[in-house]
C-alpha cells in the first residue's frame, strides 16, 4: 500500500452550481463558436451543474456529461429532467473518461478540465474519446483575467505550489499547442467576455469563500490575520475588474473559446 495522502479535490468543496448559475451563456455562446448542430454525440467534460450541456441538448444532440462532484451530478440531472431531457450523466474524472474511444463527435469543456491535475493525461482523454474531424472545444480563462490574477494571488497561500504548468495556460496558444500539439487541426481561438454581477465585494467575498471549491478549501486553512490580508488582496483584485458605476460590481472576466479539429490519426 503506497504511503501517499491523496488529498481530495478542492472542486468538491462548497457548490459550484452556485458559482456556475450566472455563467449559463457561456455555454451557449461556446456551442455557438463549435458550430454545433442538430444530430450528433456530445460530452461536456468537468460539466458541473450542466449548463454546457444543457446547451448542447437544446440544440438537439445527444449529450453525456462528467464530473468529479457528486453533487454537482446530481443538480444537472434535476435540470436535465425540468427541461425535458434524457441525459447521461456521471461522476467521473477529466483524466479518465468512462467512454471507448472515438465515442463523441464534439467534446466540450466550460471552466473545467483545464483544472485537471494531470494536464497532458486530460488533453489525451478529450482526444481517445474524440473522433477523427471531430470537435474539441472549450472556454478556458486567460492569464490576464479576474480568475488568472485571483489564482496567481492564491499561490501566496500554499504551502507548495501544484506540479507542472499553472491551468491558466490553457487559455493561450502556447498552452494549446503544448498540450494538442499537431494532433489537431484548424485550432481557433475566440475571445469573449462574462461579467459577474454583485451588489457589493462583500456579497462577492461571501460567496466565492463559500462556495468556490478552491477558494473555500484555501480559505479555511487560513489563520485571522491570513483571512483578512487574503481579503483585502481580493479587493483590490476584484475592483481592478469592475465595470460598474453605481456602487455595486459588475466584474469583467476574459476567457477564450478554443475550437480545434481532431486530427485523423488521434
């Protein structure tokens, strides 16, 4: 028996669906640059509460979804079946599809498995379950957003920072090439722009220390004086990006959809 702790996935902490509610046209919009239509096989991987798959079946596909989060399974089926639809959904690993090869005509990815551990052994799996000229899209943040500035500001807070290059990388081209390299073709990248609204930072504070899995694991590992130093950096982050003018947040969060082709050799 091997001495090494696995320490759980912080994705499991607080609720992502709460996070992820606001972020519904991400979805769309990302399905809309993959130019998905009607007839094909669609896995969302990292799929949270299934806003990127609901996207998907409302465009007449039939969609599997994956995440680590059990919980977060489960509220995408309930959305699944208020909206109508027959959905496969399963508590799964990005680094590890429960799906044969070449099983899915697009593989999509909001917000997700760019945060797998093992980033190379992911970018395998999207392409194993992938078919040839078929799709592989995903909306990655970029490192000059909101969520690549309050990551960067999270490594202050680790005891050690995780092994190989940060996540964020998967939101330039650089990062898509290290990881894809000439496996695909014709990659794409677009860029968009989601916006977060609050009526306050202390609302925002609130709810990503709650439910924002990675920030709700640092932030209860954090003494009184690290909670409030920890704060104040979140402010000056979070204010860096607001757009409102009104004495409320309306925070401006840069990613990029990156469409690619699956070559014929995988």
């Amino acid at each position: 028996m091997s001495s090494t702790t696995v320490q759980p996935s912080p994705w499991k902490a607080g609720d992502f669906h709460i996070i992820g509610r606001e972020q519904t046209i991400v979805g769309e919009y990302l399905c809309e640059d993959s130019d998905l239509g009607a007839g094909h096989t669609v896995l969302d991987v990292a799929c949270g509460s299934g806003n990127t798959a609901l996207a998907a079946a409302r465009r007449r596909n039939a969609v599997s979804g994956i995440d680590l989060a059990p919980n977060l399974i489960e509220r995408a089926k309930l959305r699944a079946a208020a909206e109508g639809f027959e959905m496969d959904f399963r508590t799964a690993s990005a680094d590890e599809l429960p799906f044969p090869e070449e099983s899915f005509d697009f593989v999509l990815s909001t917000f997700g498995v760019m945060f797998a551990p093992d980033q190379q052994r992911a970018a395998n799996e999207l392409l194993r379950v992938c078919k040839p000229g078929g799709i592989i899209a995903m909306a990655n943040w970029v490192p000059e957003s909101l969520p690549g500035a309050m990551f960067r500001e999270s490594m202050k807070y680790m005891p050690s920072p995780p092994p190989g290059p940060p996540p964020i990388e998967w939101g330039t081209p650089a990062g898509v090439n290290r990881l894809f390299g000439k496996r695909v073709r014709r990659a794409r990248l677009f860029d968009r722009c989601v916006r977060s609204r609050f009526v306050s930072f202390a609302a925002w504070f609130e709810e990503f220390t709650t439910y924002f899995g990675p920030v709700n694991t640092l932030y209860g590992r954090l003494d009184e004086s690290q909670r409030k130093a920890f704060e104040e950096e979140m402010r000056t982050i979070v204010m860096r990006y607001n757009r409102a003018t009104d004495g409320t947040l309306s925070v401006a969060m840069s990613y990029v959809n990156v469409v690619m082709e699956k070559g014929g050799s995988g």
